[in-house]
C-alpha cells in the first residue's frame, strides 16, 4: 500500500479486491444500464448480493432511462462491507478521438462529488475502463489519479483511492503516482 498526503487528505494506492474494503464507498465500473456485467461489476453484484443490487439499479434507470459516461448515482453496499456503491460508467476507448479523455476524468470527479454531497469521507476506485473497455492503462492512470488529487486538494473527501487487481497493475499505478502527485 502507498499513501501520499495531499492537502489534509490522503490519496492511496493498493492492491487487492475492492469488494473486501470496509470504507464509506466503493466505485464501480458500471454499464450505462447499470445491469450488471462482468470484471469488477460482476465481482461488486456477487459480493454485494445480485438481487439487492440489481433491484436498486433498475430503480435508478426507471428514473433516468441511462447513465452517460462520466456520470455517476448511489446505492447501498447491502452485503458488502462498504457502506455505499457509486456507480460510474467509463468511456469506451474507441481511439482517443471522441472525448475519452474528459469522460474519464468526469467520472471520478463526479463520483468524488457525488461523495462529498452524500458526506462520505473515505471512497475507492477500481481501474475504471482499463478493463473490457480497453482504456490504455497509463494514460488510464494518469488521468484519475490527477482527478484524485484535484478531488482531494478541494476537500471533496478525507481520502480517496485506487484498488489494482493484480501485482503489475499495482507497480505500473504506483510508478505513475510518483509522477503525478
Ligand atoms: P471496464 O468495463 O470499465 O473496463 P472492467 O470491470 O472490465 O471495467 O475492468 C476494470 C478494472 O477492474 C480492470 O483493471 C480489472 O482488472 C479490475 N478488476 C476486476 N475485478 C476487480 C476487483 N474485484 N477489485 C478491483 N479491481 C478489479
């Protein structure tokens, strides 16, 4: 685990599985019809429990019809030992050409707001896009971890973070830290 402060916050790194984190709230790399999926959303409904989730879910699309990219709503953790779940939706990676850039950053820092109005402190993020959605990792990585600083110099949250799965992913996020923050 590396820690850096930032302002009166502090941005962490970690490795592991993000269902297992006792913490305000836990993002997931949600689908824009929130229906659940694989990769960490599979990992986030099994752990939380399917039926629980999938019913706040469809409530929140009744009302919105769907989450564009960037954007991002609450529900309870139900089973998980977070208390909530933010979910946010990542750009596609078709290219570099149609905005990924900005949709990414949105949707941490709409997810760190999002946070802040429901005055939750303590947040982490999985590696948002860098899964089937073919995010190229660094630029990946770059991008959040600037939202996060910028999210944690505003006082948006107490602390905020990233959960890599995977020993390389968590060296290749740590070597970008240094650099960022
Ligand atoms: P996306 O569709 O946004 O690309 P994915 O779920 O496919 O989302 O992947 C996002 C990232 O989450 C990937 O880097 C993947 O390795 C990681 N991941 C998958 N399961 C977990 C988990 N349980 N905890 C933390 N990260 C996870």
């Amino acid at each position: 685990m590396r820690q850096y402060t930032i302002g009166t916050g502090t941005l962490f790194i970690r490795e592991g599985d993000i269902t297992r984190l006792d913490i305000d709230a836990i993002v997931n790399a949600a689908n824009s019809r929130l229906a659940g999926g694989g990769g960490v959303d599979g990992a986030i409904h099994s752990a939380a429990g399917y039926m629980e989730l999938q019913g706040a879910c469809r409530a929140i699309i009744d009302e919105i019809g769907s989450l564009p990219a960037g954007e991002a709503v609450i529900t309870p953790g139900f089973k998980l030992p977070a208390k909530n779940i933010i979910h946010t939706v990542g750009p596609i990676w078709r290219g570099g050409g149609q905005d990924e850039p900005r949709k990414l950053r949105n949707a941490y820092l709409n997810s760190l707001k999002l946070a802040a109005e429901n005055g939750l402190r303590t947040i982490a993020f999985p590696a948002i896009s860098c899964g089937v959605y073919g995010y190229p990792v660094e630029d990946a990585a770059h991008i959040a971890l600037s939202a996060l600083k910028e999210g944690l110099e505003a006082g948006l949250v107490g602390e905020a973070g990233m959960v890599l799965h995977g020993q390389p992913a968590y060296e290749l996020w740590c070597s970008v830290a240094d650099e960022v923050v």
